[in-house]
C-alpha cells in the first residue's frame, strides 16, 4: 500500500515563526518584527492562506470520495420503496381497479402496481388430496401463523390442491390468485443479482377448474397467462383465464353444499422442499410506497385507420392527459385533444380520450380523412399523465442559454429511477416547438458538446446541465421549455409499515369508497439513499464476493448464490468430470465438478434436474470462455458401524447413546450449524469411528468395529477405511452396537 503523505503538517503559528526567522537573513534592514508593523500583519494573512490551502490539499473532499467508489464500479444507490400486498374485500360486485390506484397507510402514499379484476367471489374451501384421502385446511388458510402443505407433506405426483368458491368466476377475464408460500427456512433463497438467471421448476403443475365437456362434469384446463410462483417453488401471482363456465360440484369432506372449484394437480413430484402454503387470496395486489406525480406510457403505431389503444392506469383515468407523437427527426410533437375524433379535418394533429367500463382510458386517432394518422413507428406514441396538482409543477423553467444552469425541483423526496426529463426548442423549419427527451448522467466527463445530458443529484433535489464542451445546453427560450414528464415521489424506511396500516382507499372513484383493504403482511424493502459510509462497507463485501469464476472457492462461492435457490452445501471439484475414476492421478482437463446439495428436510438432499439446471445457468455467466462445467447431485454413501464396547459397570443406555453420537457425527448436513457437515470426499476412518465411541460417557474401550458403506464409487482398504468419491457425502445407516460390561470379562 502506497505510503499517505501528511500535507497539513504545520499550523498557523509555526508558519508565522517560520516566516519571521528568515526575516534576518533576506531583509537585514527590518529590524522591528513586532506585531504593529505592517509587514508582520502580511505574514500572518499569507499565513493563515497557507494554513488554508495545506487544509485542504491534504482533505479527500465528498467529490473525491465519489469519483474513487466510482472507479471501483460502485455507486451510490437510490432510495428504495417499500412493498407488499393489499387484500381488498366488501366486493358487492364484479369492478376493475386500475394501476396506480392510490391507497394509505397514515401519511405514507401506496401505489397499485398493476391492475385488478375485483370478484364478489370468496374462497369458501381448502382441501388437499394426498395419501389417497382429502383433508381440510381452510381454517389454516385463515389464519395467520399456521401453514399446510399444498399437495402433503410427500407431495407425491397426482397430488393435488382444491381450491372451493362460493360463486362461480366469469369466463374470458384475465383474473389472479395471490399465493404465499411459507419461507422462514434456515438457508434462504438467495436474492436476484446482476446475472439473474432463469429459475428451472423442480416440479411441475396443471392447474384446472370443474366444468362440463360436452354432457360430463370434468376438471379442464385452465389458461394460465402468469405463473409468478414457478409452479409454487416462490410466492407469487397465477393470472388466468377461465376458457368457459364453472360446474358446481361436491367433494367430500366438503359435503355440506355445492361449490366452484379450482385445483392445482402436481404432475411432477421432485421437489427439494414441499412446498407450505400461508395463503390463498383473491383480491389481491402488489403495491409500493410511492406517489406518481407524472408518468409516461409509449406505444408503437402500425400506421393504421384510427387506431385505438388501451391503458389501466389511474392517473390516466382520473388525472391530465397529454400525447405526444415522434417525428421523423426524433423530435416529440404536442398533439391537441379533441371530443369526438370524427369531427376533425384531414391532416389535423388531433386525438380523442375515453374511458370505458373496464376502467380504461382509450386513446383514438383518425383514419386520414377525419384525423391525421400517426405515422407507424415502434414506441413513437407516446401518453403523458400526470396529477392535477403537478400540472404548474412540472414546468421546471427556461433556458437562458448560459452554461452551466441548474434548476431545484419543486417535490422531495424524489425516486430517481423514475424521474424523466424533456427539453424543448423552436423547430427551424416550422419555428413550432418540439420536444427532446435528455439523458440523466452521474458526471459530464464523458459528455461531448452535442449531448443531450443532466445531471440529477436526488438529494437536494437539483438537476445540472452542461457547458456546451461537456454536455450541450438547453436552447434558450421566452417561454418555459423544461418539462418533467415522469415524476415519482417516495422511498425510505417509514414505508416499512406493520400489518394492517394501509386501510384506506384515496381515490374519489364512488365504487372505489365502499371497499375495505388490508395488507395482511408488513411492507419490506424501503430504505434511504446510500451514504458514502454504507458504499464504502458494500465495496468492501463486494470486493470479497467472486464476479469471475476461476478457482473452485469461486465456484463454490458463486454457486451459493444462485437467485432463487436455497443451497446449503457446494463442492467444486476441479479437472474432474462425472463417472472419472482413479482421480487425482487422472484428471479432466479444462473441466469442473460443482456438487450442490439443496437444503430440504429429508436426510439426503437430491436435487432436482430443474435445481442443477439453474445452478448451471448461474455459474454459466460467470466461467472462463475455456471451462466446460457439470453440476451433479452428491453421491451418498450410506456408514452401518458394527462395534463390541465394553462399560463400566452401572452404565444406562449405552447402546442407545453411543449410535446417537454416529448418527450426529456421520451427518451430511449439520442442523444445528448449516455451514458444516460431512467434508465432501473425506475418507471414513476407523480410527474417527474409535474417537467418537470412545468420547461417550461409561465407555472404557472398542473391543472390536467394522464398518460396512452402501453406494456408488466407494473403495474400502485394507485397513477398513472407507474412501468416497470426490462429490461423495456419507449419511447414517442401521448401527449394530454389542454392549459388554466390564465385570463380565
């Protein structure tokens, strides 16, 4: 490490002594060095510049500090929102909730995130048919803290899981079921990261509603347009269609009346975890703690006689609309709003907006004749919404035309990850004014003159632009011509509510008012902006985690963190590849084993072929271009121990005591600490065998052992050790222990 130099090794005074020690020696004339005197007074000024200058050469200002992190990639991170699911229930009847729709939780805004078909219908009936019988767990499924296994606690294939409704759902709606599974296992899922890959279900799923074929009543199938849950490997949402009308039936035990029932059949049963299901909802939606001021929807013209497009959104639906159009340079242009589209004029820039009964809004445009046409294009439609409140607001000023102009923005705290940004300009040819979508950077270093470049700081709250070398500046205009197009408020850690907090519905939508909402679980995930304090600690970590893999600790670092999985042990086995004998003394050139042992309740952890191909696909991203990869299962070699031990006299459960601590020595996977268990490929010796009899209270001696191992690739010596694979783990058998007292010798 480069030694740091001390620049601001001297204070004030000694400056001054300094300066007046060589007075004699460069100005022998100046004889009176006291402090009236003028040249004394000037010392004492440059001194204290000097003082100034030597402070702040030898200080790493916040600048500094932000260009260093960003030289090792990292920046500060944006504030988060908070996030959770709402349940909305007193649904008198069939109504659509668009996105957006705004809810609350004291003074903390919430924000729907995609629309909801509303259902009178509840779910009246949970069974599960397993082990050839149905059971029923619909008061499991509400109430809070309890937990059933959807399809058993084997789940075994033709499983399944029924779902019974007081009220039969509509047919050809896009509908949704929320599904919580249960996740407080000891290993968790490792989170998504920069290379997310694709998760691979272990099993799979058919889901099915009851209904008539011809003159039968059958389970048929359901179109499934979303499955979240990776066929309940995840919580998550199942968006369906129902392709015709339910049938209501009975199953037994839910005799008592007819009913409209749903059910998800497991086709495949090869699931590391069975999954446990919290809760089944209807009604049901994700939310986050933010409040849209502005946003921006684009859609792709096809060219096309009045065209139409679609939107759910609430802002739209309840708030100000503008649409803009892209021209043939790029440039957006204003089009102007209009009742009825059928009372325009050829060649009129003109649109129309409606709202049906699905909680819409509709854009149309013309067919050429009434109307003009936009041109086809892909995203060059685009729809600005945003709130009555902001409409002034979004105006953030004009350009004057200097450099180096920088404008506050009117509401805090701002979620930059949504903040969009338009500047406008006189048009030469038309002198009308068109609008340019900017690019927000962290810096102007690598901005030329021509780029249309700001910089955002989220806190204060300002934007800057450039000086015309580094970034281009806005066009000076008399009118305003910055224009915020896509606005969002929130973040930090007081969205993170409790249970039960958002209960109340802000939108002045009549229908809307009569529903009650809940959110069942705390709201998670929001935090503050990163200090420089928290970036440098994250730089830290992420300097210590691998991002290439080229050992096998990076391997087996990496694939511990494979996004949704629950690894709990990992063995990389380099210049081995499946089925190699004699290794070491053979060896797989540019080749590497990776063992993964999921974390499962069972005593031998398989996993599944969906398991090892998302571990491949993760550790894919990250190996050298030359290294071939394979991810297998561990090879378990099953240890019986047969032993003669002798005891002191008075000693009480020996036997029993004695293959307790085999078993808990011999273990795969340690339950009481998940980072240890049996060393992969680690040779079992007689002489470990002795030491753990030996450890047990009223044990004097082994008079006599031998152990005996079931499994694939094993080797037994000549001296009794038993020696696995290089994958290979070990797991307790049937112990046969003779006890022999002492005084029967």
């Amino acid at each position: 490490m480069l030694p740091l130099p001390e620049l601001d090794d001297q204070d004030f005074q000694q400056i001054v002594d300094d300066a007046r020690k060589m007075i004699p020696q460069l100005f022998p004339g100046w004889t009176d060095e006291n402090y009236h005197d003028p040249g004394i007074t000037l010392i004492e000024l440059l001194a204290w510049l000097t003082e100034m200058q030597q402070f702040y050469l030898n200080r790493i200002t916040r600048k500094n500090e932000l260009k260093f992190l960003n030289l090792m990639g990292i920046k500060l991170r944006s504030a988060l929102p908070a996030r959770t699911d709402v349940t909305f229930s007193a649904v008198s009847e069939m109504m659509s909730i668009p996105a957006a729709s705004r809810l609350a939780a004291g003074d903390q805004i919430f924000e729907t995130t995609e629309p909801l078909y509303l259902l009178p219908a509840q779910i009246d009936k949970i069974l599960v048919y397993s082990e050839k019988d149905y059971r029923e767990f619909t008061s499991f499924n509400e109430t809070r803290g309890l937990y059933y296994y959807a399809f058993g606690r084997d789940a075994k294939k033709n499983n399944k899981l029924l779902i019974g409704l007081d009220q039969s759902l509509p047919a050809g709606v896009e509908l949704s079921l929320a599904l919580h599974l249960y996740e407080d296992y000891p290993v968790k899922s490792a989170p998504a990261g920069e290379y997310e890959a694709e998760i691979i279900p272990p099993a799979r799923v058919a889901w099915k509603y009851y209904g008539r074929e011809g003159e039968e009543s059958v389970w048929r199938p359901l179109t499934i347009l979303l499955d979240d849950s990776a066929h309940f490997t995840k919580s998550g949402s199942i968006k369906f269609l129902l392709p015709e009308a339910m049938e209501a039936s009975r199953f037994s035990p839910a005799l008592d009346r007819q009913r409209f029932w749903i059910a998800c059949f497991l086709e495949d049963d090869v699931y590391e975890l069975p999954p446990r299901v919290e809760d089944i909802c209807l009604n049901t939606v994700s939310v986050v703690q933010q409040s849209t001021l502005s946003e921006v929807h684009d859609f792709s013209s096809s060219g096309e006689n009045s065209m139409q497009f679609k939107l759910a959104s609430s802002i739209a639906l309840y708030g100000c609309n503008q649409v803009q159009i892209k021209d043939d340079k790029g440039d957006w242009i204003f089009w102007k709003e209009v009742a009825d589209i059928s009372m325009c004029e050829a060649g009129e820039r003109k649109f129309s907006l409606k709202r049906n009964e699905g909680q819409e809004i509709i854009i149309e445009f013309g067919d050429g004749q009434r109307g003009m046409i936009p041109p086809p294009g892909s995203n060059n439609i685009r729809l600005i919404s945003f709130q009555p409140s902001f409409k002034e607001q979004r105006w953030l000023g004009r350009s004057n035309g200097l450099p180096g102009q920088s404008f506050e923005l009117p509401v805090h705290p701002l979620l930059g990850l949504e903040f969009r940004l338009q500047v406008g300009k006189r048009s030469n040819a038309t002198q009308e004014m068109v609008w340019q979508d900017w690019q927000a950077v962290d810096d102007f270093i690598a901005s030329g003159p021509s780029d249309r470049h700001y910089v955002l700081e989220e806190e204060p709250g300002v934007i800057y632009f450039g000086n015309h070398e580094n970034g281009i500046i806005p066009e000076r205009e008399e009118q305003a011509n910055i224009l915020l197009i896509g606005y969002r408020t929130g973040g930090g850690i007081k969205g993170n509510v409790k249970d039960y907090e958002i209960n109340r519905i802000l939108e002045d939508e009549p229908l809307l008012k009569t529903l009650q909402v809940a959110n069942h679980r705390s709201a998670h995930g929001g935090s503050p902006k990163e200090t420089i304090v928290e970036a440098r600690k994250r730089l830290k970590s992420e300097r210590r985690r691998p991002e290439r893999a080229v050992t096998a600790a990076d391997y087996e670092a990496l694939a511990l963190l494979t996004p949704g999985l629950r690894v709990a042990r990992v063995k990389a086995v380099s210049l081995y590849s499946p089925g190699m004998r004699n290794y070491p003394d053979r060896q797989a050139q540019a080749q590497v084993t990776v063992a993964v042992m999921p974390y499962s309740e069972v005593l031998t952890p398989v996993p599944s072929p969906g398991f090892r191909e998302t571990v491949y696909r993760h550790l894919n991203c990250h190996r050298l271009l030359s290294t071939e990869i394979h991810v297998v299962s561990p090879d378990y070699v099953r240890i019986n121990v047969y032993a003669a031990v002798v005891v002191a006299p008075g000693t009480v459960r020996a036997e029993e005591r004695i293959a307790r601590e085999l078993d808990k020595f011999l273990q795969p996977l340690d339950r009481d600490d998940l980072s240890r268990g049996w060393p992969f490929g680690r040779t079992v010796y007689r002489g470990d065998i002795y030491e753990v009899i030996n450890r047990v209270q009223g044990v004097e001696y082994v008079k006599d052992l031998w152990i005996s191992a079931e499994g694939n690739k094993l080797r037994r010596e000549l001296s009794g050790d038993v020696e696995l694979p290089p994958c290979g783990l070990v797991y307790p058998g049937d112990h046969e222990i003779e006890i022999i007292n002492r005084h029967d010798l």
